[in-house]
C-alpha cells in the first residue's frame, strides 16, 4: 500500500524514533521521563547504548527492569512506564500502531482531579511548539506532574494495594473513549492495512499469482524532527506516512 503522501510505511506499520530520556531530577531524586501508559499500543526498547532503566507498574505489581546497550525491554497496553536516566541512556523505540500514540493512545499518569476533567488534562498535556526554552519549561512541568500522579501510584503497589492503580487505568480509559472512532480509522489504514496485504500477497503466492512482485520498491527517509520534547525524553521521530500531509 502506498500512503496519501506517496511513502510506504514502516513494516508492519509500526512507530520509529530514538530517544535520550530527560535528566532532570524528580520530587523523589530519580531522572527521567514522564510515566504514562498506552491504551492499545504496544511499546519496545532497542538500547542503543549507555545505561538506565525502566519503572513499570502492572498487575503484577512493580518492576525496575534495567538497561544497557544491547538490551531489549516492551511492555503491553495498561503498563505505567517511566523512563530513567543513568549514563547517557539512548534507546531506539518500536511502537505498534503507528499514528495512535500520536493520537492520544498515552495518557500520563496525572493526579486524579486533572484525569477527570479533559480540559484540565489537555492543558497540561499540550506543549508549545518548537524546541526552545519555553518548551524546555513546559515539558519539564509536564513531567513533574506525572510524577505527582505516579508516586501514590507506586507507593500502594508495593503496600499490595492495587486499588489505585485501577482507578488510574479506568481514568484514562474513560478520558480517551471518545477518540476511539479516530483510532480506529488510523488503524484501518495502517496496522490492519498492513495485515490485510500479508494475507493477499499470501493467497496470491498460493495461487501461483505473483504480480505484487512487480511493485517491488525500496524508500528512505530521515527523522522529520530532532531533539523534540518527548514523553520520556529528547526524542529524534519518523512521522508517520499517513500523517505527512496533515
């Protein structure tokens, strides 16, 4: 399939960008990123080199999965991830569905009282454009509020209390449920789409029918912004075809 701006996607459709997680320091002395969770991707980390690590929280409790060049780390849609800098962590991301998580798939671990009301959430979600100081600032304050919203979040995990942290889950699946037809338009036109030509090209090799062979191309491309303000960190991103001319 080739997309409305001429490109193919990536295989499988999938997400691409590289990142360097923040080293700011947090209310609790950590480095790192903003914790968040995605509603129905699923996220990987190719450690391209230095070292950190990876704060989950999930039903089986917390984990600190650590990090270094070479390793591998992915976690399924409803898992809390906060990135965390140690020496000059860099990491290759991977992420399904690409164009979802741009869509609000990932919804940061805010305070209750901002999780419940859209707007307030949108506001403190939302990052002025560019890379200078003013969003240097407000990424910043972004992350220290996901913070704010986490720490509860983590401390009555390991009490053995997961009350919370399916309060948090239900949040911020009622705060995205009205973006899901969106969603599933991007996902038609990408990962399913993607799937569906598998099959055909499947059915046509098995009926000897070998025409697709003949559309045959190879394509490039470079980071459509570098150094952004990212979730986790500064991140280098690969737009997604389909979204090039939006």
């Amino acid at each position: 399939m080739v997309t409305p701006s001429g490109a193919h996607p990536l295989p499988g459709a999938v997400g691409l960008s590289h990142l360097s997680p923040y080293d700011w320091q947090a209310a609790d002395g950590v480095r790192g990123g903003s914790p968040h969770l995605h509603l129905v991707c699923t996220e990987a980390y190719v450690v391209t080199g230095g070292r950190g690590a990876v704060q989950t929280l999930g039903p089986d409790g917390c984990r600190d999965i650590p990090l270094e060049a070479g390793s591998l780390a992915w976690f399924t849609p409803g898992t809390v991830h906060r990135m965390v800098q140690g020496d000059d962590l860099r990491v290759t991301v991977l992420m399904q569905n690409s164009g979802l998580p741009e869509a609000g798939d990932a919804v940061f671990t805010f305070p209750p009282e901002v999780l419940a009301d859209p707007e307030a959430y949108t506001a403190a979600a939302t990052l002025p454009p560019g890379t200078g100081r003013e969003a240097e600032v407000a990424a910043r304050r972004r992350r220290d509020l996901a913070v704010e919203g986490y720490l509860p979040l983590r401390a009555a995990l390991l009490a053995g209390d997961d009350g919370p942290f399916r309060a948090f889950q239900r949040a911020a699946a009622c705060l995205v449920r009205p973006r899901v037809p969106a969603w599933r338009a991007l996902w038609r036109v990408g990962a399913l789409a993607a799937a569906e030509r598998t099959g055909a090209q499947l059915d046509a090799l098995e009926a000897g029918d070998i025409a697709h062979l003949g559309e045959a191309a190879a394509d490039a491309g470079t980071p459509t912004r570098r150094a952004g303000f990212g979730m986790c960190g500064r991140r280098d991103e690969y737009a997604p075809p389909q979204m090039n001319n939006q």
